[in-house]
C-alpha cells in the first residue's frame, strides 16, 4: 500500500452501522448443528403430542324444517300462525342450537355429566355405552365432582367401590336441582363392596349399579366413574353442533359434530334433533292450547248459566203449568231467540276485545293469547295482527337463552312488538265502534219484538223469557262446545316442523384429527425458525467484532496484519518462537510497515505508535514482537513503555520497574539509568517506572518530545507502547511524535463501537497514518470470508502454511485433522 493511499483515506467518511446479512448466513452455516438439534427436539415433541392426542371424529345428520300444512286447517279452524317462513324457523333452530336452555335439555336427557372410564396407555379413556353397566343415580342427592370412583368387579354379582384421596373436603352436586355443595370424601385409601343392584349410598356417592343388557362381565375388571359440573358440561356442548344448509335447499340442514367418543356424537345430535322438534311442537301447539283454556273458562261459565236456567224452568212450569204458547206468538219469540243469539255473539266478541285490550295493557308475556276465532272474530286485520305479537313474542322469548338482557336485539324486537301493540289497539278501538253499532241495531229490534208480546198474560210472557234463556244458554254452550273440538282436533293433528330426514349413526368414518402430518410440519417449522429467530436477535445484539469483514464494514481504515490466536508461557513468540505463524505474522507486519516507511522524507529513526480501544486486547503483546522482529532484522530498535497507568512490558524482559521513563520525564534520573539492555540483540526497552498522579501532563511535556528526536538519532525504529484510546487521552497526545499507528483490534473482544470512536478521530485528524492490527485471528467459515486471499503474507492458517511453521498445536486431533486437509 502506498504513501498516497494513506493520504486518500482522510478525506473518507466512515461507513455506517449496517445489518451484515452474508455474516448473518455464515453464522447460521456455522451453527446447523443447534438447527438439526432443534429441528429433532421439535419433531420428538410433536411424536409424542400425536401419540398422545386422542383421536377426533365427525359425525352429522340430515334435518329438514318444513311449515307443515295440518291437514284439519280450515278458515274456521284458523287456531295456529306461522309468520316468517322456512327462512325465518332455519334462523331460529340454527340460534336455539347454541342456547343454553336447549343444551341443558339435551345433557340432562343423555346424563353427560356422567363419564364411565378405562386406564388407557397415556390417560384414561371415556368408554360411554360400552361399560358393561351403567349407574341410575339418585338426583336429589350430591353427587363428588371431578373425582374418580373406581368400580372393580369381583363376580358377576358383586363388586366394589374404591377411592383414593388426599383431602377430605371435596365439591358435589344436587343434579335435581344443580345446586352445589360440599362432600366428605374418606382420606388415603377406601374401598367397599357391595351387590349388583343395591342401592349405594356413601356419602360422596349415591347410586345403584345396573348390569346393561347384553353384556359380559369379567372379573377382576376396572372401570372408573367421574361426575362432572352440569353447568361445565352445557358451556362445553353449547357451540359443539354446528348447522348449515345442504345442497340448494335451504329448509334443509346438516348438522355435524366433533368429538372424540362415536357413540357420544351419535346421541347427542339424535337427541339434538329429537328435543328441537318436541319444543317446535310445543310452540305450534301454545296457541291452539291457549284457546282450548280460554273456551274451557267460557264454556264453564255456560254450563252454569244452563244448569241455572233449566232450574228455572223447571220451577217455572211446576208452578204455573204452563208449556207452549200458540203459533203466532212462537213465530216471534223465535225471531227473538235468534237476535238474542246475535246479540250473545256480539257481546262475546266485546267482552273478548275488552280481555284482549286489557291484557296487551298490563301483561309483559305475549304468548298466551287465545285466537280470536274461538269467539267468532273473522276480521283478518285483528288475526294476523295477534298472530305477529304471538310469534314476536315467541321469538324474545327464544332470545332469552343466548343473549344478555340489554342487548339491542331486545330492543328492537320490543320496539316492533310496542308497535304492532299501536296498531292493534286502533284496530280494537275501530273493531267495537262497529261492534257496538251492530248491538244497537239487534237491541232496537228485540225491543220492537218484546213490545209486541205485552198484551200477553204475565205467565205466558214469563214462559218465552225463560224459554228464550235457556235456548240461548242451550246455543252457547252449544258452540263453546264446537269450538272446543275444533281446537283440540288441530292441536292433536299438529305434526313438528322439524323432522329427522337421515339420523346421525356410525358407519365407520375414520378419524379426522389430530392432523399429524401438520403437527410434524408445524415442528419442522418451529424447530428450524426458533433457533434462527434466536441466532438473529444475537447477532442483532451481538456489539463484539468477531471477523476482519466486519472491520472493513465498519471503518475505511485498512488492516495492516493478522495475528493468530497465541498460547505461550510469555509474550517473546517471535525470539524464542521464530518459525511459529505468529512471528511470520509480525513478520509480515514489518513488511508492509518498511513499504509504508519508505515514502517519509524525515530523516532518522522510525516511530510506530501501538494502541487499543481498551485494557486486554494485546497491545502490549503486540508492541514487544512487532519490536523484536525489526531488532532479530538488524535493525537498532527501542521500546517505549508509555502506558504510565498500567504498565506491564518489564515482567517479559524479567526487569524491574522501579526505574522507568517516568523518573526520566520527571527529571529524577538521566535517560541511561532508566535503559535496560535485553537478551536479544539490537532491542532495548526503557520501561514505564512508577505510576504517577498526572500521567497525562507528563506525557505533554517538552521532555517526550526531546527524547524522541534524541533516540531518531540513535535508533532505527522507536516502538512506542501507549495506553488505550477508548480509556484515556494519553495516546492521542503521543500520536504527534508518531510516523505511523497500529491500532490493535482483538477479535471476540473489542467492541464495534470503538471503530466509530477511531473513525471520529480518524477524520477529525486527530490520529493519523492509522492501521488496524487484528489479534486473536481465527479462519472460520462463518467469519472472515472477504479474506483467505487478500492478505497472501504466508500467515501460516492453510495447509501451505502449516508445513512451513511451527504450531502450539501438537495433538494427535490435529495432526490428524492437517492429514486429512492435506489429502482432501
């Protein structure tokens, strides 16, 4: 390298802090044994997961939800109402299939919150049905949660109830009423024999064992029994079926369902299907049940009014004597028995909209109106207005199992139903303005009618009243009776909406999970990205300087040399080691230094400058070598030691440092008392002496300066050994009596940030004709990979180079290892 590109390099800014990605890469290269290692551990753990994992089945079943027309459905029989179509009860089955109330019908009918148990090779298995017996439990009393209660037979006759516990107090539950409640259950171990189908009554169990039907039992077996929390059981089966339209049809549904337990899917989703259609029925039928009770309250009150008025006439005629009346005269109360009949069914529909009206008023629950058809009401306005409040209704009532009161959906259901309340209440108002004209209208003609039988004696007009009451009590109860039929025959006719179309049942079907191929990617890919994801963030941390590639990228300054990493008793490699890599190394520095010297004009001996960041990265090592090389090549060579605040080049030399450049600078001895000869020709050392309280002041003055140009006269080469420069200021005041500085770099130490330190300096000109020395030099595939060709000074790293020089190196692993590099 030439004087002049030195110079250039001044006037070069330092280049910036950037993510090295090819370091990176050659990390990860260098550490694919953590990779392989993590990838194996991953796939151990997802082996053991699916080996561990219980099976999980699908199963589903066909449902079709029609209106069903019943087939006794008349304009005179209009008792039922189906608003909102097949769209509107697909809506409403799919909601009722997460509801609470509808889950908790269905766990209690198929008692899930009972488990019957095996010891399986990794956990115990639920058997469900196929336990050779089954447990009818006494619900009004607490059953012990989440415990397990062994059942072991000894016969075909007897077995006996064992447990183990460790703690006496233990939860229960009254699944008559699910309340919660505490239990005793017997400490360490408990065991108690008892018959086949004796009632058990222990006082954390209760309950008789049955033998299933059709089934053998083997002595010595195991089973094990667990109640769990009913209210756990219902949260857990809640969200488990899911529905969706099948085909293009969309009042068909498929419901399917996951589990682990065929048999337990199977039952659920039959049972699932089987209670959605009993309580669809019980919803079609509430309305035809309403008015069956309405007309059962009416009709009893006319059977009164009958009995009443038959007593009537009976004491009438045993009095009187008198039974008919002539022909004229029952032309007229017939006229009349028919008005009064009009005039009944007038009053009924009054008295119905008076009930109706009050009840919208003051009730809250909807769903209980009788149909105005069981008074004569055909107005279609006043049914389909009920039928939209009944159906409303329904429906918040439906939307109470699943969702938080307060919700908007209450709301704007509550908003609908106020509404059609409004319109009601307009149509009931107009209704009985109408009504009530017609009631004049008959009273006005029954008046005209009775006037005309005032000539008639007392008696007989006493007869045609009575008889015209009891007619019309006998015509009343007469169509309360009718009516009454009607309703019962469409409620007896009703059928479900809801109907199975294919039943769920096992054929087989093989499991659909765990997916083990998916777990044994999912580790693959966690096995390999984890330890990269970890290599990143430390090499991302990672501030030491760790290959000479990173000192390229970090600072324009050039490396002048390589030092190996170096293991011996003392510091003197290059004298009492001259055939060893190391002191071809600072051989080679010598080298490229006489080049760079070569361009000085000065006249005189050489200075070099060596100096680090910190304490420990092999300045002082460096300085004596780099020293001793130009003294074995003839050259007159003297080592300064200026590190005042730490010295330590005597103890190499086994000199003391009583006396050193310190007692020289402070004027307490002359320069050749304090000049120590060594063993090795042409080298002196002048060590540092005791440490004084204002190194840096020393250093600055005119004395260094003198000596320096004294000893150019006197020596070839002037090593001056100065302490650190990321520590204190002393070596940039040393720097001006420098013609060239080494800036020693150890690998696996000095920090990155210290490159940006002498980068500032650098530019700022504060050190000048600066090179980096890098110590502890190792060739790693993973660091280094700009070098191996660019620096050719026979460093000793390769093949070549181990034949020419000696190694510290002298085990059997690796000569071995040399062998195998030579043949390969």
């Amino acid at each position: 390298m030439s004087y002049n590109e030195f110079e250039d390099l001044d006037h070069v800014e330092s280049k910036g802090m950037t993510f090295d990605f090819k370091g990176f890469l050659f990390k990860v290269l260098h550490l694919w044994k953590l990779i392989f290692l993590s990838i194996g551990v991953a796939l151990i753990v997802a082996y053991s997961i699916n080996v561990r994992k219980q099976n999980v089945y699908r199963l589903g079943a066909l449902v079709s939800i029609e209106n069903d027309q019943n087939p006794f459905f008349t304009a005179n029989t209009s008792i039922s109402f189906n608003w909102g179509g097949v769209s509107g009860k697909v809506g409403k089955v799919i909601t009722t299939l997460g509801t609470r109330r509808h889950n908790e019908k269905v766990v209690d009918s198929l008692q899930y919150y009972m488990r019957y148990m095996v010891e399986g090779k990794y956990r115990k298995i639920d058997i469900y049905k196929k336990a050779p017996f089954y447990l009818e439990i006494d619900k009004s009393k607490a059953q012990v949660l989440g415990r397990y209660i062994g059942i072991r037979f000894l016969s075909n006759e007897r077995y006996e109830v064992f447990t183990s516990s460790e703690s006496e107090n233990a939860s229960g539950q009254v699944y008559l009423n699910k309340k919660k409640v505490g239990v005793k259950v017997p400490l360490g171990e408990f065991t108690k024999e008892f018959k086949i189908g004796e009632k058990v009554s222990l006082p954390f169990a209760h309950f008789i064992l049955h033998k299933r039907p059709s089934t053998s039992i083997t002595p010595k077996s195991e089973y094990y029994v667990q109640f769990l929390d009913f209210d756990g059981i219902v949260n857990q089966y809640k969200n488990i079926v899911r529905a969706s339209p099948s085909g293009q049809t969309s009042s068909v549904l498929r419901l399917s369902m996951n589990g682990a337990n065929k048999g337990k899917i199977v039952d659920y989703l039959n049972a699932t299907v089987a209670i959605l259609s009993k309580t669809e029925l019980e919803h079609k039928n509430q309305y035809a049940t309403n008015t069956i009770k309405f007309i059962d309250s009416s009709l009893a009150a006319v059977n009164s009014d009958l009995k009443s008025v038959n007593e009537e006439m009976n004491d009438f005629r045993r009095q009187s004597k008198v039974f008919d009346v002539d022909e004229e005269l029952q032309e007229v109360s017939s006229k009349l028995k028919t008005l009064d009949k009009e005039k009944e069914a007038v009053n009924n529909k009054i008295k119905y909209l008076d009930l109706l009206e009050n009840y919208l008023r003051t009730k809250t629950d909807y769903t209980e109106i009788a149909a105005p058809t069981s008074v004569g009401i055909e107005e279609s306005n006043i049914l389909t207005s009920v039928g939209k409040i009944t159906n409303l209704a329904i429906e918040r009532q439906n939307l109470e199992a699943t969702t938080k009161e307060g919700s908007s959906l209450f709301k704007e259901l509550d908003s609908r139903i106020d509404a059609e309340k409004n319109v009601l209440f307009e149509i009931i108002k107009g209704t009985k303005g109408t009504v009530n004209i017609q009631l004049n209208s008959i009273n006005n003609q029954i008046a005209r009618l009775e006037s005309k039988l005032s000539d008639l004696p007392e008696d007989q007009q006493q007869f045609l009243k009575i008889q015209r009451k009891l007619d019309l009590s006998q015509e009343a109860y007469n169509v309360y009776l009718a009516k009454r039929s009607e309703a019962a025959i469409v409620k007896a006719a009703n059928v479900s909406d809801i109907s199975m179309i294919d039943e769920a049942k096992d054929i087989g079907n093989g499991p659909i999970g765990p997916n083990k191929s998916l777990n044994y990617m999912m580790a693959l890919m966690v096995g390999f990205f984890a330890p990269l994801a970890l290599i990143f963030v430390v090499f991302l941390l990672d501030t030491t300087i760790h290959g000479s590639d990173e000192v390229e990228r970090l600072s324009t300054i050039p490396i002048l040399g390589l030092i190996g990493k170096y293991r011996y008793h003392n510091n003197l490699v290059v004298n009492e080691k001259p055939k060893s890599a190391e002191a071809e190394s600072f051989r080679s520095i010598r080298s490229s230094l006489q080049f760079f010297y070569k361009n000085k004009k000065k006249e005189g001996g050489r200075t070099l400058m060596l100096t680090s960041s910190v304490s420990g990265e092999g300045k002082t090592f460096c300085s004596i070598n780099i020293a001793t090389a130009y003294a074995l090549s003839g050259k007159k060579t003297i080592l300064l030691g200026l590190d005042l605040r730490k010295p330590k080049i005597f103890n190499d030399f086994n000199l003391n440092n009583e006396q050193g450049i310190v007692n020289y600078l402070i004027e307490d001895a002359q320069f050749h008392e304090v000049l120590n000869k060594t063993h090795i020709e042409n080298l002196d050392v002048v060590t540092s002496g005791p440490i004084p309280p204002n190194p840096s002041e020393m250093l600055m003055g005119n004395r260094l300066s003198k000596l320096i140009e004294d000893l150019r006269q006197e020596y070839d080469m002037i090593i001056l050994d100065t302490p650190p420069l990321g520590l204190v200021t002393d070596a940039l005041e040393i720097s001006n009596f420098a013609d060239a500085t080494l800036f020693v770099v150890r690998l696996d130490y000095t920090k990155k940030g210290m490159l940006q330190l002498v980068n500032a300096k650098y530019r700022k000109g504060e050190l000048k004709n600066v090179s980096f020395v890098l110590n502890f030099y190792k060739h790693k595939t993973n660091q280094n990979y700009g070098y191996g060709y660019g620096y050719g000074y026979g460093y000793g790293y390769g093949v070549y180079g181990e034949a020419y020089h000696e190694s510290s190196k002298k085990g059997l692993k690796y000569k071995l290892k040399s062998w195998l590099k030579l043949w390969s």
